[in-house]
C-alpha cells in the first residue's frame, strides 16, 4: 500500500524535490513488501543458530539490492533536480515544459 | 482538483482490488525449494548469517551487479556536474 | 555556525560510530549486517564531522575519490576473476567452508560503499557551498 | 572456454569501461582511450560468432559461481539471446565509430566512453541473464546510465528529458520490483526457468493481478501508449550516437522482457488482447503524432513508438507466426532506425539544424544522402530494403485478425506518409562547407549496407536466426525451409501487392498537398506534463484490475 501512496503523492504534487520523495516512499513499500513476502509465522531471523525456524533469506537479499538501486536512482534524481533548478530557476515540473530552448 | 480526487479514487479502487485479488495468506507458508536448498548447502559458504551467505555466495553476481549500480550512480552525479557547467579540468 | 557543544559532541561520537561500522562489516557473516550497512556507517561517521568542523580537509580527500571507487569495483571484479581461474566459475568460492571470502568481499563492499556516499556528500556540500 | 562466453559477454566491456576511469593515470592520450573501448565492444560480438557452431546444439547455459540452475544465477545463451546480442554489438560498434568524432560529445568524452561501455555492459546483462532479478539489476545499471547519457548535450531541454525518464523510469522500476516480490510469494522461484514451470500452475486471476505491475513496467520500457511519455523528449535531447542505441537497442530491451515474461507463463487471454489492443492504439496514433513535427529526429522518435506499437501488438498474438514476423520487424526497424538517426545526427552537423525544412537530403554529401534515402525508403517499406519483409510476414500472420490487419496497412501507409513528407519538404536550397569524417561515412556506409543485404537475404535470416529464436520462446517454428524465391515472389502475392499500393497511395497523396500537417492530441499524447503520465500509470492498472474483476 505504501507503494500506492507514493505513487498518488506523485500525481499530486508539482514539485520535483517531493516528486523524487515519493520516489523514495515508493521504494520503501516495496522494501515492506518484501520482508512480508519473506515472513514465515513463528519464524526467527535468518542467522544459523539463533532459532530453530528462520524466515525465507532470499527476498532479504533482493531487498538488500532493491534499497541500494533506490538510493542511487535518489542521488541521481537530486542532482538533476539541482541541476534543474540552477537552470530554469523553478522546481515547479509543470514550468519545465514552457522553457524549449 | 477534480483530476485529483479521481486518481483518489482510482488508487482506492487498485488497493480493494489487489486485496481481493491476492488474497496473501500465511497460514500454509512453507520454505520455498530454493530457500532449503541454500539451507543446506549454507555450510559451504561459511557464513552463518544466512542473507549474507546469499548475498555474498549463492548470488554474488547479483550484488555485483548492485555495486556497479552504486558505483554508476555515484561516477554519475559527478558527470552530470561536470557536463551541465562544462566544466573540463581534473 | 557550529558551537562548542556539537563539536565536541561531533569529535566525541565519530570513532565510535566509525568502530561500529568496522564492526558491522567485517562480522557481517556471523550477526546482521552486511558491507552495505557497515559502509554506510562509516560514511556517517565521516559525513558527521564533515557537518561538524567543516569540509575543507575532507574536500582535499575528495579529489581523488574517482580513483578510490574504480578500486572498489575493479577489486569485487578481480576476487570474481579469481573465483573463476582457480574455482572455475566466476564468483565461485575460493576458500570453501571458511568466511574468508564473505569477509574479504563485505569489507571490499563497505570500503566502496563509504567512498561512494561520501563522495556523493562532499559532492552535494561542495555545490551547496558554491551557491552561498 | 567457449563454456565462458556468455559470461565474459558481460564482464568484458565492463572492464573496459573500469579500466578505462584509471587510465587517465597511465594512459593519458585519447587513441588508447578510443582503442580500449573499442576492444572492449569487438570481444562480445568476436565470442557470439564463435559460439554459434557451438549453439546449433542447444541452449548454452552458464552457472555462476557453480551453484546449480534454479538456486544460483544463470546466464543463458539461447537462439533469441544470441540474436539480440548480435544486434547491440552491431549497433554499439557503429554508434562508438560514430562517436569518434568528438564535435558532438562537447566535455569529456572519456567520461562519455565510460557511461557507454557500463550502459553495454547493462545490455548485455539483461539480455544474457536468465534470472529475473538480476533482469532488473541489469536494467537499472543500462537506465542510470542512460539518465547521465541523455544529458549529455548539456542543454536545458536534455536535463528535462532526463529528469522525466528518471522519474517514470523509476516508477516502472519500482512495479517491475514489486511484480518480483509477489511472484516469489506466489511461486518460490526467481529463475525463468523454474518459474516458466510454476506460473501455468497459478490461477488466471493472479497472474493477471500481477502482470499489471509487470505491464507498467515493460510499458515504460517499450513505450506503448500511455507510457511514451519520455520517448521523444529524450531522443530529441541525447547526443546522435546515444540516440542510435536508445532507439536502436534500448527500447527493445522493453520487447525481449515482454517475450520472456509471455514465455514464463503471462498469457492469459486478458492480457494478450489487452496489450494488442494497447499496441494498435500506440501504432496508429503516433503514426499520426509524427505528421505534427518539422523536427526529423521527433518524427522518427514517435514512428519509433509506432512501429514498438506494432510490434508488441503482433507478438501479443503469442502465435509462432505473430512471433517470428516480430522479431525480424524488430530486428529491421533496429537497423533502419539506426541508420536514420545517426544520418540524421550527420545532417544536423553539417547545417546545425534538424528541422527538415532547412536541411537538404539531396544536395549534401552523397554518402550521406544514399545512406539516408536507403534509411527512409527501408522505413517506408519499398521491396528490396529490409522494413518491407518485416512488414510483410507481419501482414501475412494477421490474415485471420481483419482489425490488426487494416490497422497494419494503415500504420505501413501513414509512415510512407511521414517519410515522403520528409522528402518533399527537404529540399531546400541551403549549402554547407563542412565535410563528413570517416568516422561518420563508416557506420552510415556498414548500416545502409547491412538494411540492402539484410533484405536481399531474408530468407537466410528468417532460417538460420529467426526461426532459432522463435523456436528458443515458442518451442515450435511458423514455416521451415525459407528459400530465395519463396521470399522474393513475396512481392507479387496479396499482402505485397497491397504494401506497395498503399506506398504508392502515400506518394500520390503526398504529391498532391502542399504540406500535411496535422495538429493534434497537444497534452493527451504529446507534449505530457509528469504528473499527468503518472496519473496514465495509476489509470493502466486500475484499468486491468477492473479488466481482471469483471
């Protein structure tokens, strides 16, 4: 659900700062979704004696890569943002269009 | 404003249906087949923490792959730098 | 801008928050954590007293940090060169029922990792501080 | 060794390109720079051609790190890999001939060299690669670079594209997560393989729950309809060579992904006529979007959504036949579009301008302008070019489907439109004094070539590659046993005799008006503001969970 909330921040708002947060908040429903994905009932963490049950690694693992994609994608989208900025003046998205150059 | 609400509504409606729809239970959740196997070959790799055995050992290609991501991102927000004030030393 | 009070606070807390990134990443095997955790906290560290005392010494290091990333790289691509020359695949383990590889790859992962933020950090500040 | 190949597909052009950031250590001058890259991209095409005896036999299928098929990650090298990867190397090569000319490439070009090996490296990986998850991982290393690549022309406009591909992108990266994470809950696997077994097996009603996460995903990468928003913007502001590979190749990443995902269990009846019905919209209506621009390289940036449109729209049908037509169409329009937007990037640097009422096709260089009318013409579908093939094995699988039928012949005569349009409003008189490098006469010279002898041998291609990869995704062939004259008769069958009727019903309605231009869809299709294609994404997945519901 987080996931949708992100995505309806992004239609909501016109500013690109916020938009690359909804990015973000995106980006942590699917990290939600994945340690759910990987919950087992009763199950401990995935360390070899620690307990008897252990919840499924693997979408811990992909989860680790999905955290680190969406970090990278946030630094390029804030540059760009910056860069955005120092040009057109504005972090409005919608007056991005009315400059063609 | 009326877009607004109906995108609303809209995103409303996907999260009814996707309830419905999945219906994700965790009543009869099992190991997968890929997860025993990792299991039992987790001695191998040496690693007792079993995500860090997978990261690092069963799919190191992948978090490989994720370095190069981090790495692509970084050497990126540096480029565009220098490309958008055309900047040409160092 | 700084006061006394965070300085020191900032001196006070780094070589531990830098410890525990160590820590996080070189037993990552045996407890949660992993390169990319322990990595991330020892950018902290830095970026902490980057926020601190200011950035100019670690402005100086940031010159050279494009070469400090290549070696990250290019070393998780020799230790998986090497898997495939004496292991016969790539990325296979070279030393079998011993961590020595998951720990030789989180540190190279965590050293990556700090360089990359850090960089990034710098990099934010510098442009920052262009605009004041 | 040759049990390698694939892998070292992959590594070698990325180490390339990391060889290539510390070289400014030991290797100063520009030539080694140049000669690096260039070696680095000759490996992969120099291993496929000697892996091919080797594949006749089957699959190649490489382990990573030993760990066994369904648990570790795999490479694999089937008929249809094998033909995309012949594809990138030959379009990556060209393009990085074309870019050795530097005048375009305005700071740093190592650092661009650097970001096109890794953007390589992000292709072949993506289509080598036989788990879904590192699919992703690959394709976010292509699109990060791509991000970065698109600016390079360090214009306003540039920045803009690229931030708005960054952000759908993203949202289509993070769906294209989330599709991941709800078929390991569903099915346990993240291998095609295994997962190719297990998906038949769900329920109709979640496979379609989850392919509306996938399709927004493969959407963007395609760019069908409701998800085109970034395509023109960022081939118009990317650098030509960058251009090339983004029409040429990374939109077609979005088609391979979509096979796979059909291939691994996501066919229902739903969503085939969903992205059917999705593709034709795509195909006529930015077919009739590029009859609104003067701008050439926007003109071909929307027939390139068209004719994705078409090809999604055909393979959708999910039958051998629908299949193998769409990939030779796939694989022509790469060339000819290719072909066209680095003449077209040619133009632009001899007279400064892409408007095609300022530049002359006729009256500049003559390799330029033969590569350039074999481009349009191959585009337009004349016989002896290779688009015509495409198009007529598209029309022939279609007989039964009387709507996609005419639809085709439609779109095949509104590009016939576009591109006499081009002809006829470029011949101005305006004269230049620059001349072509070599390093832009040769990839021109080496495509237009391949679109003449790709056609003239289709019959070979269809046999000893097309029907290898067809048979690698469907498990059946459409028709054995192409033989010259089966495929040069082509022309004077029904499908043929109506392509040529209608190119010439192109050229009369062209002749007779002044200047066709239609002005149309301003902000429902073109010109689409971000929130608004977001809103797009959301409406898309309501539109199949409804779909799914009723």
């Amino acid at each position: 659900m987080t996931i949708l909330v992100g995505l309806y921040g992004m239609t909501r708002t016109k500013n690109s700062i916020k938009m690359i947060m909804c990015l973000g908040i995106m980006g942590s429903g699917v990290i939600l979704l994945f340690v759910s994905v990987g919950y087992i009932p009763g199950a401990g963490a995935p360390i070899v004696g620690h307990s008897a049950e252990m919840v499924d690694p693997l979408p811990h693992t992909v989860m680790l890569t999905a955290i680190v994609i969406d970090l990278a994608t946030m630094a390029l989208g804030l540059a760009l943002v910056y860069h955005l900025y120092e040009e057109y003046g504005t972090l409005d998205v919608t007056d991005y269009l009315v400059g063609e150059d | 404003m009326r877009k607004d609400i109906c995108t609303f509504l809209l995103v409303l409606m996907i999260a009814f249906l996707l309830v419905q729809g999945l219906e994700l239970s965790y009543e009869d959740k099992e190991d997968s087949e890929v997860d025993e196997y990792y299991k039992e070959h987790q001695e191998k790799t040496g690693a007792d923490n079993m995500v860090e055995a997978i990261l690092l050992d069963f799919r190191a290609y992948d978090t490989f792959g994720e370095v190069m991501v981090l790495y692509i991102a970084i050497a990126g927000v540096i480029i565009l730098g220098k490309i958008v004030t055309g900047d040409d030393q160092s | 801008m700084t006061s006394l009070i965070v300085k020191t606070a900032g001196r006070a807390l780094t070589p531990f928050i830098l410890l525990s990134g160590l820590y996080v990443a070189s037993f990552g095997f045996l407890s949660p954590g992993g390169g990319f955790q322990g990595g991330i906290l020892l950018a902290s560290g830095v970026i902490l007293i980057m926020v601190t005392h200011g950035s100019k010494e670690v402005h100086r290091l940031a010159e050279n940090i494009d070469w400090f990333e290549t070696f990250g790289a290019l070393t998780f691509l020799i230790v998986g060169l090497a898997g495939l020359l004496l292991g016969g695949y790539l990325f296979s383990n070279l030393l079998p029922d011993t961590p020595l590889m998951c720990i030789v790859l989180d540190i190279v992962i965590a050293l990556k990792v700090f360089v990359g933020i850090t960089a990034v950090f710098v990099y934010f500040f510098g442009m920052g501080v262009k605009e004041c | 060794m040759l049990y390698h190949a694939p892998m070292l597909m992959v590594i070698a052009p990325l180490t390339g390109a990391l060889v290539l950031r510390i070289s400014n250590r030991f290797l100063p001058k520009q030539i080694y720079k140049d000669l690096i890259t260039f070696v680095s991209l000759l490996i992969p095409v120099f291993l496929l051609l000697v892996s091919l005896p080797r594949l006749r036999e089957g699959a190649m299928v490489y382990e990573m790190g030993g760990w066994p098929r369904p648990y570790g990650i795999s490479l694999v090298l089937d008929g249809l890999s094998s033909l995309m990867v012949l594809m990138l190397g030959t379009i990556t090569i060209c393009s990085f001939v074309y870019s050795l000319e530097k005048k375009e490439l305005i700071p740093k070009p190592d650092d661009y060299y650097f970001l096109f090996l890794f953007m390589t490296t992000g292709l072949y990986g993506v289509f080598l690669t036989g788990d879904i998850v590192n699919r992703f991982v690959f394709f976010e290393i292509t699109i990060l670079t791509t991000y970065v690549l698109i600016t390079y022309t360090g214009t306003k406009s540039s920045l803009r594209a690229s931030y708005y591909y960054l952000v759908v992108g993203s949202v289509a990266s993070v769906m294209f997560l989330t599709g991941i994470g709800l078929l390991y809950f569903f099915t346990g696997f993240l291998d095609m393989g295994a997962l190719s077994v297990a998906i038949p097996g769900l329920s109709t009603n979640i496979r379609n729950i989850i392919f509306a996460f996938f399709l927004v995903a493969v959407g963007v990468k395609v760019a069908i309809v409701p998800f085109h928003t970034w395509l023109p913007d960022a081939h118009v502001s990317a650098p030509t060579p960058m251009t090339a590979v983004l029409a040429g190749v990374t939109v077609k990443t979005g088609a391979y992904i979509l096979f796979k995902l059909f291939q691994i269990g996501f066919d229902t009846l739903l969503i085939r006529y969903l992205i059917v019905g999705l593709g034709l919209i795509t195909a006529l209506s930015a077919a009739l979007v590029s009859m609104k621009y003067y701008d050439m390289k926007k003109i071909l940036a929307w027939l390139t959504i068209s004719h994705m449109g078409v090809i999604t729209a055909v393979a959708a049908l999910w039958n051998p036949g629908g299949v193998s037509a769409a990939i030779l169409y796939l694989i022509n329009h790469t060339l000819y579009k290719t072909l066209l937007f680095l003449s077209v990037g040619a133009l632009i640097y001899l007279y400064g301008t892409a408007d095609i009422r300022k530049l002359s096709l006729k009256r500049s260089n003559v390799i330029l302008s033969i590569a350039g009318i074999i481009g349009l013409l191959s585009m337009a579908g004349l016989p002896p070019f290779n688009g015509f093939y495409g198009r007529y094995f598209l029309l022939e699988t279609t007989r039964r489907y009387p709507i996609l039928y005419g639809s085709l012949v439609g779109v095949h005569f509104l590009t016939a439109l576009s591109v006499f349009r081009i002809f006829r409003l470029s011949c101005s008189e305006s004269k230049t004094d620059d001349e072509l490098t070599e390093s832009i006469m040769v990839p021109l010279v080496v495509l237009s070539g391949l679109c003449l002898v790709g056609g003239l041998t289709t019959w070979a291609f269809m046999n000893n590659m097309v029907n290898p990869a067809t048979f690698a995704l469907m498990g059946g062939y459409y028709r054995t046993g192409f033989t010259w004259h089966l495929v040069y008769l082509n022309v004077i069958s029904a499908e043929g005799v109506i392509l040529i009727l209608s190119l010439f019903g192109a050229y009369f309605v062209s002749e007779h008006t002044v200047d066709l231009r239609l002005d149309w869809s301003e902000g429902v299709l073109s010109e689409v503001s971000l929130p608004d294609s977001i809103r797009y994404i959301v409406i898309m997945i309501a539109l199949l969970l409804l779909l799914n519901f009723l």
